[in-house]
C-alpha cells in the first residue's frame, strides 16, 4: 500500500539505512533490527534523519532497548519534544506490541517496515495497534520494503546462533567424556 509521503524510492534509501544498522546489532550478537526516523518538514519539505537506533537488549540488559524505542527517543531528543506527528519510523522488522505502542503514543506519522513479524508482530500479523479506530491516534502503514533483504539478516543471525549453540553444547559434551577419564 502506498501512503502520503510515500515515496518508494526514499523508503529503500532509508530501509538501507536500517538494515545496515540491523547489521551492525548483528555483529554485537544482538537480534538484527535497525530503525530510521526521518522528520518531514511541512514549512521547507525536507527530509532529515534524527533518530537512529538498533536492538541493544543484550548489551544493556534492558528489555525495553529495541531499534524502535531508541530511534524514537533519540528523534524526540533531536526534536526537543515527544510528539514525532511529522515522522516516519523505517524498521527492518515489523514492531512489537511495546514498540507499536510507543508508535501511537509518539503520534508518529507513518511507519514503513521490511518483513513481518508472525510471532510478535502488531501492526499487521498479530495486532493491527497502529490504525486501531479505538486509540487517540493512528499511523499509516507502508510494509513489505525490501522484506526478502531484511527476513534474510535474521534467519542467517538465527542459523548462526543455532549453529554456535550446537557447537557449544557439543564442546560441553567433549569436555565431560574427557574428565570421566
């Protein structure tokens, strides 16, 4: 679906930039989700980043440390205030009931993910919080950007994880049967 300041040009430049940050969580051994927000102004129609985020969870043992919530507080940071009304989140994963709710509470304008998310998503799979008629605001809602690139950088983190955790376990086994004899 395409929504009012869509652009699809802009809306891969900017998941580029997501997923490179997806890719940066990646190396800290963090689960690979970068987030974009961009600030659209209405007196100049410029588009500027000011807030950049990926999931530091592991790092900062915070629950709440997602690539949403920090590019959303860095924005409003940048912005000197909470309300992103004139903001879009670009996020390489569909968001999280937390996340989404932070969108709606942030009067974020428009959010544009990659790929879905069936097992915590809550802006299309699960939930649909972000157009909920119920809530005091809504957000449009572009998904699908470059989904194949960013389900690609989390079932390879994945494959890899699985794959160091066997090796893992298997070095443990070793380990035993060696001091057994």
């Amino acid at each position: 679906m395409v929504t009012e300041h869509s652009n699809r040009r802009d809306d891969q430049h900017y998941m580029e930039i997501a997923l490179k940050l997806a890719l940066e969580a990646a190396e800290r051994n963090e689960v690979p989700v970068g987030a974009v927000v961009v600030h659209h102004s209405p007196e100049t129609a410029e588009h500027r980043v000011i807030g950049l985020g990926f999931n530091l969870r592991e790092c900062t043992h915070d629950p709440t440390a997602h690539a949403e919530i920090i590019a959303m507080r860095r924005a409003a940071q940048a912005l000197g205030q909470w309300r992103l009304n004139e903001c879009t989140l670009y996020v390489t994963l569909e968001p999280c009931p937390m996340c989404a709710g932070a969108i709606v509470n942030a009067r974020i304008k428009r959010v544009v993910y990659g790929c879905d998310d069936p097992k915590a998503g809550a802006v299309r799979s699960i939930y649909q919080l972000i157009d909920d008629q119920r809530l005091n605001h809504r957000a449009l809602l572009e998904s699908g950007v470059e989904s194949e690139r960013c389900a690609k950088v989390l079932t390879d983190f994945f494959a890899r994880r699985r794959s160091e955790n066997k090796a893992e376990k298997q070095a443990r086994r070793d380990l035993l049967l060696h001091s057994k004899e």
